[in-house]
C-alpha cells in the first residue's frame, strides 16, 4: 500500500468512526501504519488543518445538518457529538458556523459546510522541481531547541514566532559566525526523539552545522548518517518554503520511489534578505 493510499484510508477511518468520543490520533496513525508526529505533519501540509481541526469540523458540520433535519432536542445532539455541555457546544458551533444552534434551526442563518475529504494528487509536472540525492555521513550542529505539539497544530504559530526570537536577540547572527560545517548557513531542524513517535511532540532546533565544541548558551546535537533528497527553494519566505513543501508530498513523493525515514529534516536559510524574490534555501529530507 502506497503512503498516499494509507492517509485516505485513515481518513475514511476517521469517517467511520467520528462519533466515537474516544477517537484519536494515535488511533488513525496506527491506521495509516504511520506514527503520530509523521503522520500528523503529512495531513497538516497537504491540507493545511490539524487531524484535530478536520474531526472538529466534520463534527460540527453532520450536527449542523441533524439540527437543520430533525426535531431532536439540541442537548442530545450536543451530548451526541461529543460536548459535555450544551453551553461548549453552542461556544464551538458558533465559532465554526457564525450562529447558534438555536438561530440554525429557526433558518436565522447559513451554515458552513467541511465536506468528506478525499485525498487527490495530481501530478502536474509542469514547473520543474531541482533536487538532487547525495549521502552524507553524520555530522554536528550546535543550536537552541523548543518543543511543540502537532496535534494541536502549536508548531504553525510557534515555530515563526522561534525564528522571530532568534532574530531579534541576535541568536542568528551568532549562528552563522559559528557556521564552519559542509552545510553552509542557519539550520531549521526538525527532530522526533524515539519516545516523542507517538505523542505529537517534536523537537524544533535553530542550529548550525559546527565542528568544534558548542559555545556558550548553545546546545549540540549530531545528524546521524543519512541518503537525502536536496530540495532547491527559489523565492521569499515564508511562502516559497510553505510552497515547496506541498509540492514534495503532493508531486515528487507520489511519483517517486522513495520515503522519508523519519530521521531529522533540515531547512537550509543562507544570509541574504529573506524577503527578496530570489532569496535561495533548501529542504533537506532522509529518504530511503
């Protein structure tokens, strides 16, 4: 079973299961034969929502529906759907569909819909992806670490606000003076500790690649050996590596042999102003 065929049929999992109060993550990972975190991060970019965010909206479209169709009491079908409480229930159908429930069944308004999904994957080919594929053996990074959780999708808000920081105290700067390694220039690095496989949490260093012992307020950690995928990224960011990424799940990986191994990711930023049209980095992706 291809990856692409294992995510649809975790999501159909998803489906069949939604009214299940204990459904989980953890659950639809095993479903895709995948862990948490990857398979999290791959359902994240290619459709732009948390697992979490797609059960949430499911739910809350079906009990919209059930409203609209029927003289159930709104408690049941709140209680049905999996809130405890009428008042988070009206809190959350609110948020999703801009009334209440009460106001969704007397018509006092539209509801939104978030239809079944259905993974499609069209291999356009029609702008030319650069990457090559080159082995390279262990190596050192120094660098400062944060934690987040994918599950909840902590990791989109916190990550920019991470480089944000890095920036502003200098962090950066220093980085890139201590940059005497084979990769040339400032690190995003993505890590999954084995203990982290099944928790959605992931580690998230600034870094760089550095020969010699770290320095003050720097952490090292060492990139074990790998066969990686170089992706070339052309463009300003944050976009042109938001792009990227979506076109290696949703074009090259479909098209091509390989897989990720699930050994940390690397995004490679040179020193030039990230905001220009031209701006150069890469994806970094061990693949077996």
């Amino acid at each position: 079973m291809s990856w692409i065929e294992s995510i649809q049929k975790a999501i159909d999992y998803i489906e069949t299961n939604l009214l299940d109060e204990n459904l989980s993550i953890e659950q639809v990972a095993k479903v895709a034969n995948s862990s948490v975190f990857h398979f999290q991060r791959t359902f994240s970019i290619l459709t732009n929502q948390t697992v979490g965010d797609y059960i949430r909206r499911r739910r809350l479209t079906i009990a919209a529906k059930e409203i609209l169709n029927s003289d159930k009491k709104i408690i049941d079908i709140a209680f049905k759907y999996g809130y405890e409480t009428p008042e988070a229930f009206t809190k959350a159908f609110r948020k999703q569909h801009g009334i209440t429930p009460s106001e969704a069944r007397k018509n006092a308004g539209s509801i939104q819909s978030y239809n079944r999904l259905i993974i499609h994957i069209e291999l356009k080919g029609a702008v030319p992806m650069n990457y090559k594929i080159i082995e390279k053996d262990a190596f050192q990074v120094v660098g400062v670490k944060r934690t987040y959780n994918c599950q909840n999708g902590e990791n989109t808000m916190g990550i920019p606000k991470f480089w944000d920081d890095v920036h502003a105290d200098g962090t950066n700067d220093r980085l890139f003076e201590l940059n005497d390694g084979e990769i040339e220039g400032v690190l995003g690095v993505c890590i999954v500790e084995q203990d982290q496989k099944n928790t959605g949490l992931m580690d998230y260093w600034i870094a760089t690649a550095h020969k010699g012992e770290g320095s003050d307020g720097f952490s090292t950690y060492t990139i074990p050996a790998s066969k990686w995928v170089v992706f070339e990224v052309h463009g300003p960011m944050p976009h042109a590596m938001q792009d990227t990424w979506k076109k290696i799940y949703s074009e090259w990986f479909p098209s091509n042999p390989y897989k990720p191994t699930g050994n940390p990711e690397l995004e490679v930023y040179s020193n030039d102003n990230a905001s220009n049209p031209d701006y150069y980095s890469e994806i970094w992706i061990p693949i077996k």
